[in-house]
C-alpha cells in the first residue's frame, strides 16, 4: 500500500523499466547551464552543437522539447534514459519538486502521477530540501539574470 507524505516522511522508488516520468513532462525538461553542459560533455558533442540539436529557449529559459508522443528524446525504447549519468537536475530531483512536496496535496498529485511515489524507502527532510533548493535555481536561472 502507498504511504502518504503527512507525517510520514516521502517514500519513494524509481520502478524498474518506469519512464512515466520521461513521457509526461508536460512539454519538456528545464535545464541549466551547468546542465546542457554536463549532458553535452556525456555525448562527447561540443555545447553549441548540442545546443542547436536539443534545446530551445523560452523567455530566456533553456529547455529539452519532448518529442515523438511526448517522449523526452533521450529515452531510449526499452533501454532508458541514454544520458541517466549526465541527466539534468529536473530528472535528477524528481519527485522532489516544489509543487509536490509542499503541501500534502501536491505530494498526492505526485502519486497520481508517479507509480514510485509512496513506495520504496522513506527520504530524508535534508535530501528533499536539497533537491527543492536545486530545482528551485534551475527555474531562476533563466528569470533571473545575475
């Protein structure tokens, strides 16, 4: 049986062969640049030239279009994610986002979403926190110009 967050703790396991994650993320993954450069530097592929085949920019904000169906283009079929060691810090801190994991409600729309939410081991308040801090910076790095 699922655990819910309030009071518990989060719990939560990728599942084995899940990509529900990486075919619902609504139109596409942000990135950062300390991330197009890390996934770029995976592919052996020099960042403008990885720039111009998988990002776009959005107000200023970097991002990975989902394609074919939805699909982030990374997913291999049957394989996974073909850059899971270099995958940007949206893929990274999922389910810990801000929207899921501050309010009980959000942690619910977690669940509904993904079949490792309430399952598995139970995270630390440190390692959410941590993971809210760094989606949190990649969001403002594009609205915020330092």
């Amino acid at each position: 049986m699922k655990k819910s967050r309030c009071g518990k703790g989060f719990y939560w396991e990728c599942l084995p062969g899940c990509t529900e994650c990486c075919c619902a993320t609504g139109g596409g993954v942000w990135v950062s640049k300390a991330d197009v450069e890390r996934m770029a530097m995976s592919m052996l592929m020099p960042v403008k030239d990885f720039i111009a085949l998988y990002i776009k920019c959005d107000g200023g904000r970097m991002h990975i279009p989902t394609r074919y169906g939805n699909k982030c283009p990374f997913l291999m079929d049957g394989k996974g994610c073909s850059i899971y060691e270099a995958r940007p810090t949206q893929c990274r801190t999922f389910p810990f986002w801000p929207e899921y994991v501050q309010s009980e409600a959000g942690w619910k729309e977690a669940m509904a979403r993904c079949p490792g939410c309430g399952n598995g081991r139970k995270h630390s308040i440190e390692e959410v926190a941590r993971c809210v801090h760094e989606m949190t910076l990649v969001r403002l790095e594009g609205i915020v110009k330092g």
